[in-house]
C-alpha cells in the first residue's frame, strides 16, 4: 500500500471537477447574461449544458470518494507502511532521522504517529497528512526555516551562564564543575508553561547553533566546554555543521587563566 498510489488514481478525477468547473464558470457567465437580456433560445441550450456538467462533476466526485474509500488508511499506519516509506524519503533527501516505531526524532522535531487514529504529529502539533512525501517536505521546510530564523549565540550563551551559575548554588556543586545540560534546561524554563512553549527539542536546537558558532566565550569572558556522560539519558542529540549527530551531556563555564608577564 503506498499513498502515490492513491495519489495516481485520484488525479484523473480531481483534474475532471477542475476542468468541469470551469467550464461551468463561463457557462453562468453567459447564463447570467441571457437572462439579463431575454435570450431565452440561448438560456436554453447552456442551462442544458450547465446541468450536464454538473453531472458529470457529480460522477467525478463519485469516483473520487470510492477510490479513498477503498484506502485502508488505518491499516496503512498500522502495518507500518506510511513509516517506511517516511523513512525512505528522509534518507533520499537526506532528512536526519533516529528512532523506531511510532515515534521519531527528526531533529529538531520528535514525529509520532498514532495508528489507532490514524494522525500524525510533529511536536505537540498534529499534522493532518498521510503522504509521507508531503510530510517530509513540511518537516524540511520546517527545518529551513528555524535555521534561518535570527539567532544571538552571544545572548544564548549568557542565558546559559546564568543558568548555570543558578545550577551551581542550588545544587550546591563546585564553581566551573560540569553540570547536566538537561539540569539547566529546568532552569531555563521552570515552569510547565514556559517548557510548553520551549521545549527541549526547542533547547537541543539552541544548543546545536550555539555548538557549530564561533563563539567561544561569553559577553563577559567566561569561556565554555561542552562534555559528554556515560549515561545515555542524560546526553542531548543535536546535529553538527556536517549535518552528523553529535551528544552533548554537560556544559561548565570557567575563567580564562591570566596570561603570564
């Protein structure tokens, strides 16, 4: 089963109602005219020309709605089908993605797919599309277009500073010790409605840009290290210049040493 199927089937249909309508359009032109100027033989004809366009429109729509009938979108989702074939044209267009069945980060964005309804959801939004390739392209341009949204590594990496040096005093850690990126993003956002509208994909994305800048040190000359961790669940996934996938786990923010005289 596969959607371009579908698509195939239903465009002869579509291309008939666009073609007939119109038609009808220039038809109603001219009726609206006769009516207008007593043309009743000419009424006539093209209300009788109206009607069986508007037949053949019906039969159209008809023909349309047994072939998406006859889809088993259900089954579609279920059997794995739509996932697959998602998969196959990420790795096409080369789209970055990790993950099993049903759900998927496709950085920055974590896609899950219900089966039993039948949806699709990107984030917390759900996505009314069951062509993986229309899919794909709205979670490309999705892509582009945050890569290219304005973007102040100086100002993130000050954020994080502060952050950190929050971090460090309730969790009473040493000055410039390693502390989890994932702790600091409860900082960040310590509130569920602020985790709402910037959640961690949206964190993770941040850091990959603050992580392929050339920025190195803060506004005020702290520098920064990012490190990794043994425990898995502590690291954060994000994708490096090369579009690769890197982990990040840890981050400490230091003063540089002074130069000697």
């Amino acid at each position: 089963m596969n959607y371009e199927d579908l698509y195939q089937s239903l465009q002869p249909h579509e291309k008939n109602v666009k073609d007939t309508l119109a038609s009808l359009q220039k038809l109603f032109k001219a009726v609206s005219r006769e009516i207008e100027n007593g043309d009743l033989k000419s009424l006539s004809r093209d209300l009788e020309a109206m009607a069986g366009a508007s037949a053949a429109i019906s039969s159209s729509l008809q023909g349309m709605r047994d072939v998406t009938e006859a889809f088993d979108a259900r089954a579609y989702f279920e059997n794995g089908e739509f996932a697959a074939q998602m998969l196959a044209l990420c790795e096409e267009k080369g789209v970055d993605v990790r993950g099993d069945f049903p759900v998927y980060e496709i950085f920055p964005y974590r896609v899950r797919l219900d089966a039993e309804n039948q949806d699709l959801y990107m984030d917390r939004k759900k996505v009314q599309c069951m062509r993986p390739g229309s899919f794909v392209e709205t979670v490309k341009n999705g892509q582009e277009r945050l890569n290219k949204a304005p973007f102040n590594a100086l100002t993130f990496a000050g954020e994080l500073a502060d952050a950190y040096d929050l971090a460090i005093l309730k969790l009473k850690k040493q000055p410039e010790a390693d502390v989890y990126l994932t702790s600091l993003y409860k900082f960040l956002a310590p509130m569920s409605r602020f985790r709402k509208d910037y959640d961690q994909q949206s964190f993770a994305f941040d850091l990959a840009r603050l992580y392929t800048s050339d920025i190195e040190t803060t506004k005020s000359g702290r520098r920064f290290q990012f490190g990794p961790s043994r425990i898995g669940g502590k690291a954060i996934r994000i994708l490096n210049k090369a579009g690769q996938e890197q982990f990040l786990a840890t981050i400490r923010f230091f003063e540089q040493p002074s130069e000697s005289v």
